[in-house]
C-alpha cells in the first residue's frame, strides 16, 4: 500500500531530511517534523516557502508529482509587494519570459488575505510606503523558484509564498508544522 503524506511545511525548514549543507549549519530539516520511514518529498518547496509538501514511498506518484511532462497543477497563495495591475496580471495568465524560457500559462487571481494564516517566523519585511497584496496563483510546471521569478518578473516580488494545493491535496486542516496520512 502506498504511504502519502500531507505536511504543512514552515518557513526556513529543508524538503529534505537531512542537511548535506555547510558543516555545523543548524537549517531544520523533515526528520524534526516527520518520522516515518521510507517516504521522500515528490518535488520540492525551497527554505524561504511555506505549505503543502507531498511526501510518498512510491517512485512512480513522485515522479508523477514533480515531473513537469505530467503538468500536475499546484496552486499558490503569494503576498507580493504592489499591487498588481490588470497588463501584470495578464501577463502572468499568459506565461512570462524567465531566464529559461517562457512559462507555461497560468491561472491567476487576486485574493483576500487567507483565513487562518499562521504566523510567520520570522515575520514578513514590509515596506511601509509600498503596498502589498495577496494572489493565487495556479502553474502546471515547476521550475526552480518559478512563482517568485514570475512575480518578480512582472514587477511585484513575492513576499511570502505558501503553496496551498498538490493535484487534489490541500493543506485544509493541516497545522503548520503538522502533517496527515493522505
């Protein structure tokens, strides 16, 4: 039987369980989080994220996961500095030009700030003469850091960036920090 596991990931905590980084470096991993055995993350969410992280034993549904051929859609809810206009937005719908190519369109909406946010440690740094806003913001690719190169891109760079949905898991229910059986 496949083992699934949903985990609301904090901010500054390592998809991975173990720290292959600089020696004596105290960087939280899955393993202060998580103790079952044999299960690895299917993708990837960097340090600086926070949110829904799919953890499986089974290569395949890993694959499935991260692998961008199978454009499994992942949805984000990201505070981003500005507020974007209507020519910003549409551009994210349309796909934006990165280093490495253009994006695949995307799905993309303001949004009020989510219901129940936790708070974040360390908090958000913001700029009290720029405004903020929040987006959610549906991609069906993953490339390194791609939401916040999207954002950045058309001018209004991520301040926080919480990935809510994975295919059909969300992260409704589950504490940050915590995790559930999938």
């Amino acid at each position: 039987m496949t083992k699934i596991i949903l985990f609301n990931k904090p901010y500054g905590v390592l998809s991975q369980f173990t720290d292959k980084g600089t020696v004596g470096s105290a960087r939280q991993t899955l393993s202060e989080f998580i103790d079952v055995p044999d299960v690895y993350a299917a993708g990837r969410l960097d340090k600086d994220s926070e949110g829904l992280l799919v953890l499986t034993d089974n290569g395949r549904l890993q694959s499935k996961i991260s692998d961008p051929k199978f454009k499994t859609s992942k949805t984000y809810w990201v505070q981003v500095e500005g507020e974007p206009n209507d020519a910003q937005l549409q551009d994210l719908r349309d796909g934006v030009k990165l280093k490495d190519g253009m994006t695949r369109p995307a799905q993309v909406s303001r949004m009020a700030e989510p219901n129940g946010l936790w708070p974040r440690t360390p908090p958000v740094r913001f700029r009290k003469t720029v405004a903020d806003c929040w987006l959610e913001i549906t991609i069906s690719e993953g490339r390194n850091r791609q939401v916040r190169r999207m954002t950045a891109a058309v001018g209004c760079p991520a301040l926080r960036l919480i990935r809510y949905r994975v295919g059909d898991w969300t992260i409704d229910g589950i504490a940050n920090g915590e995790w559930e059986a999938g």
